[in-house]
C-alpha cells in the first residue's frame, strides 16, 4: 500500500534446519543414484560399441571384442545393482538418523572388475 500503511502479511516461514538436512541429503542420494544408473548405461554403451560395431568394421579376429562387449555389459548390469543396493541402504539409514558405509567387498570387486575389463581391453586393441 503507497504511503507505507499497515500491510497484513503472512509470517516467513521458519528455516528448519534439520529437516532441510535430510531433504538435501536424500537429494544428493539421489544424484548418486543416478550417477550408478549413468555410469551403468555408459558401460552398455561401450558393451554395443565393442561387442556389435567393432567387429562389424574391423577385419580379422572378431571374437576378443565381442567378449568385451560381454564384460561390458556384465560390468553395466553390476552399476545398475549396486547402484540399487545403495541408494535403498543410504535411504534406510537416512530415515533412521544414521550414515551406513558402501560394503568395502562390493567396491573392490567393482573396481578389480572394472581394471580387468580396462586391461583385457588395452590388450585387445594393441594386439588385433
């Protein structure tokens, strides 16, 4: 109102710090989630690449890439469950107040599987 009168106006609403906590971390779950599913479909993507496209092309041996292709997959199948797993666990514990660690097996076998698939893959392009 011009003129500067008394202007009714709702309250601010009050900043809830502990609950915009969670909200922000149930968020940033989610982004990891989808950064499993996306790293998931990137490695089905080089599965394709690898295993239909390259020995589509390439002249010789086809068989190496094509079980590249197949490790690939298998390597985009394991983000997709892992990824799962995870974002149910972090989910669970958020509702409980708690912080729960990644299994320290499961993220060494994805990252020895994921150097295997990285060396059979150097090897297979320097020697076919």
């Amino acid at each position: 109102m011009p003129g500067g009168g008394n202007i009714d106006r709702e309250p601010a609403p009050r900043f809830d710090e502990g609950g915009d906590a969670t909200r922000r971390t149930r968020l940033a779950n989610e982004r990891t989630s989808l950064a499993w599913w996306r790293t998931g479909l990137a490695a089905l993507a080089v599965a394709l690449g690898a295993g239909k496209i390259v020995p589509g092309v390439a002249g010789g041996t086809t068989w190496p890439f094509v079980a590249l292709g197949a490790l690939y997959s298998v390597f985009g199948i394991a983000c997709f469950v892992f990824g799962y797993w995870r974002d149910r666990a972090v989910d669970a514990a958020i509702s409980r107040g708690e912080y729960v660690r990644a299994h320290p097996s499961a993220v060494l076998a994805l990252a020895v599987f994921g150097i295997v698939i990285a060396v059979l893959s150097l090897i297979a392009i320097v020697l076919t």
